[in-house]
C-alpha cells in the first residue's frame, strides 16, 4: 500500500514513520527544503524518544521518503493524511488555511481515487470542508474522479508518541463510505494485534471524539487540581485522596495528578475551541469553562504559596527553577507552567535560574536572557533563597539533598508534581512546600 501525509510536524512525522515501520510505503511531503532536506538524513527535528531511530530503520529499508512535492507524493497513493498545522488566529479559533490550502492542492493534482484523511485536530464540520475544497478543484480542472474523505483523530501523547501510535487504545475513523472503510481498514490491522478496538463512525462523531476525549481528561486534572486545594484547606492529603477514589475503576487511577496545571499544544488549545464551537451553537459548555478558570488559577499556585513564605516583594530573591517542558519527555513549552511561574515571579522582582534536561534551547529561544540558564540540576541551587519542581522530570525525584543544602541560601523547596514524601523532607531540615498536602 502507498500512503502520502502532508505536514511533517508532530502529528505527520509519527504517523509517517510508524505506517512505515508496517512496511506501508510512505511519502511524507512539508513545503520547509530544510526540514525536509534533515528528515533524508535521518536527523529528526523534534525530541521524540525512540523516533529516530525508527525513522533510521525505515529510510534504510527505503519505505520513507521525503519531498516538497505534494504532487509527486500523492500520484501513486490510496490515503492522503493531512496532518500539517491549525495555529489559533486572532479570536482563538483553529485557522484552516493550511488544510484547507492542501485540500485545494490534492484537488488540483490527483489523477485518481483517493481516501483523504484529516489527521490534524480540527474543528467539528472540517472534513466536510476539505470534500468542498476538493470537488471544487475537480470542478475547475473539469475532471471528474471519486475520492473520500475521511476524519482519523490522533490520539498519541507527547514523549510516548511512538508507543502510542504503534500500540493504540483504539483508532476512531468517521467515514462515509465502504471503499473508505475498506482502505482505512487495511491499513490500520497491524495496529490492532492488542485486541483493541478499530472503531469506524460517522465524520462528525469522529471530529467530535478528540474534542470529547482531551476535554475530558483536562477535565480530570483541573477537578483533582480543585480538590487538592481544598485539601489543604481542611488538612487532608490529596495523594491519599487520589489513591482513594482513582481505585474505583468507574474513575481509574490516571490522569488524575494535581499539580501546576496542564499544558502543551493540546489541552489548552481544544478545550477552547470546543467551548467556543458550542457557543456558536448558542450552547454554554459550563463545565469546560470552569475546566479552564481552574487551570489558569493552577498555574500560579505555586507563587502564591512562595509569596505567603517570602512575602509580596520579591526583590533581591533569587530561585532556583527544575522543568521547564510543560511535561517530562518532552522539549515542548507551550503553555508550559514555567513560562507563567517565571513571569510572575519577575514581576515581583526576583531572579531565576532554570534547569530542564531536555528544554533548554526551547527555553533560550523564547526567554532570552530574561532568566540565567543553569549547566545541571546542582548549578542550578547555587544561592537560590528556594528550589521550584515546576516538571516532574526522573532525575529530579532522588537529587542528593546534601549537596542542595550546601548550596542554596535557604533550605526551602514548593514542589509543584508532589515528587517527594514531605516527613522525609522535613526530616532533613528543609522547608517543603508542595500541591493539596497540608504543610
Ligand atoms: C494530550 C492527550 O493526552 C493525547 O491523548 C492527545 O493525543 C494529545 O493531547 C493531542 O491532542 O495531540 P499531551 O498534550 O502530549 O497529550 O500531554 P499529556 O500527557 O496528556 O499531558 C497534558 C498535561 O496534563 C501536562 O501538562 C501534564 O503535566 C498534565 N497532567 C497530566 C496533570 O497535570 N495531571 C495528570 O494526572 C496528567
């Protein structure tokens, strides 16, 4: 089978390789020569673990290629996956121009039937608008030649992207006809030897799951994130709490964390637009609206509780800062916690300086000289009046607590991820602070 996935970003490049690794002969097509000029190298340009190395494979078993040309990738291919951007523009709403640019693009240059799959997380109705960009290219070139679309969520998370793709908890595909289903279902069966399920629906209903699934999830956060608080309040501890309700298998035990709010490109962003998407239908999603009111108060709790310790002026207060990725595994900061941390902090005249094993370019390029960027997790505690765990990075979970004491000002620590046991803590003479444990 031939396939062609437009965009090799996040989403393109894992879908790209992982169908490769089934032997599926894959053309990936991004309009950057450079990007594309780094992948026929074999050099990925996003930290993904264990993504290079299967790119690697297939190149060399040639089952990967990659062009500029939309053209050339799509002629001998059954399934086009389109999976390049859907940046916010100015209100907020997902911009469709790129998809609907490479729709229009297909629609100039296909010869014959193909399935074209969104891949990208777009907005309810968008498959239905890439068929309209389509059939009116066809319509211009006075040419007529089946094709399907085809709605495919992505559900991989960031750091297990590969895993994720390779070994899924199910495949949702909103489909409108069987030669589509037919294709969809070929080229998903490697997928499915765990047993779980390949699920085939309506377009709508596809486009509507992903919206449905992140919501959902972010959903459970900002609603342990809210008890945590009050478990402070009262005197309880959230962890015990967590471990007492997430053993009910009606609410299962992920995702269920608190800490210094979600973030990334994914949960912020679609919870939004499908609060927004409702309102267009003159429906108020109250729910997710207090989903995200309690994210972004999650954020700042941590200066909150280093303000009540050190007091509103901050000048002359020097932190220390661990994570700066809006997760572990990956570089990735949008929306991160940190960059809301670090700005407030700021504004009320401290100095920090920050240390995220993986995130430190990412961190450059968008703070600048704005904070001192540390060499390791140590240089990082030199003269801090406090460390912050802002990610729950591995090797921040058993640092070696003499070597901090010796170096920081002050023995104080506000742990955002509950990463340490506060007795043992306390136990050796530092100030812990952390989310929804009474200190
Ligand atoms: C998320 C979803 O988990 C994926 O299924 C989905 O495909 C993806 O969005 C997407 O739409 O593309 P991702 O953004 O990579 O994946 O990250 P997650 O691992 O889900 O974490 C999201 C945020 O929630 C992080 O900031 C994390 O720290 C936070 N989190 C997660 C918690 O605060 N508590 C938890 O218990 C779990």
């Amino acid at each position: 089978m031939n396939i062609a996935v437009i965009g090799t970003g996040y989403v393109g490049l894992v879908t790209g390789t992982c169908f490769a690794e089934t032997g599926v002969n894959v053309v990936c097509v991004d309009i950057d020569k450079k990007k594309v000029a780094m992948l026929r190298n074999g050099e990925v340009p996003i930290y993904e673990p264990g993504l290079d190395a299967l790119l690697e494979r297939n190149l060399d078993k040639n089952r990967i290629s990659f062009t500029t040309s939309l053209q050339k990738a799509i002629k001998d291919c059954d399934a086009v996956f389109i999976a390049v951007g859907t940046p916010p523009d100015e209100d907020g709403s997902a911009d469709l121009k790129y998809v609907l640019g490479v729709a229009r693009e297909i629609g100039q240059h296909m010869e014959d039937y193909k399935v074209i799959i969104t891949k990208s997380t777009v907005p309810v109705g968008t498959s239905y608008k890439v068929k309209a960009a389509v059939e009116e290219e066809l319509v211009q070139r006075g040419v007529r030649i089946p094709f399907d679309v085809a709605s495919n969520p992505e559900f991989l998370k960031e750091g297990s992207a590969v895993d994720d793709f390779l070994k899924p908890d199910r495949i949702v595909v909103g489909i409108e006809s069987k030669r589509a289903e037919k294709v969809m279902r070929r080229l998903y069966k490697p997928f499915l030897m765990n047993g779980h399920p390949l699920l085939f629906m309506d377009i709508f209903s596809s486009e509507m799951t992903k919206y449905a699934a992140n919501s959902m999830l972010a959903t459970k956060i900002s609603f342990m994130n809210d008890i945590a608080n009050l478990c402070e309040l009262v005197g309880a501890n959230v962890d015990l709490v967590r471990k007492g309700i997430g053993s009910d298998s009606r609410i299962g035990n992920k995702f269920i964390y608190p800490g210094t709010g979600y973030g990334g490109s994914c949960f912020p962003k679609d919870v939004q637009a499908l609060v927004r998407t409702a309102d267009e239908y003159g429906h108020s999603l109250e729910v997710l609206k207090a989903v995200e009111a309690v994210n972004y108060r999650q954020k700042t709790t941590l200066v909150e509780k280093i303000k009540k310790h050190f007091g509103n002026d901050l000048k002359g207060k020097h932190f220390g800062l661990w994570g700066l990725a809006f997760k572990p595994k990956t570089d990735d900061m949008r929306e991160a916690p940190s960059l809301v941390i670090i700005e407030e902090l700021k504004a009320l005249g401290a100095t920090i300086r920050a240390y995220d094993p993986v995130a430190m370019h990412e961190a450059e390029r968008i703070l600048g000289d704005s904070i001192e960027y540390a060499k390791d997790e140590y240089d990082v505690a030199i003269d801090a009046d406090a460390l912050i765990v802002v990610t729950e990075w591995s090797e921040f979970r058993m640092p070696n607590f003499r070597i901090l004491e010796k170096l920081m000002n002050e023995r104080t620590i506000f742990d955002g991820r509950n990463i340490y046991d506060p007795e043992e803590i306390e136990e050796i003479g530092f100030n812990y602070y952390s989310i929804g444990r009474a200190a």
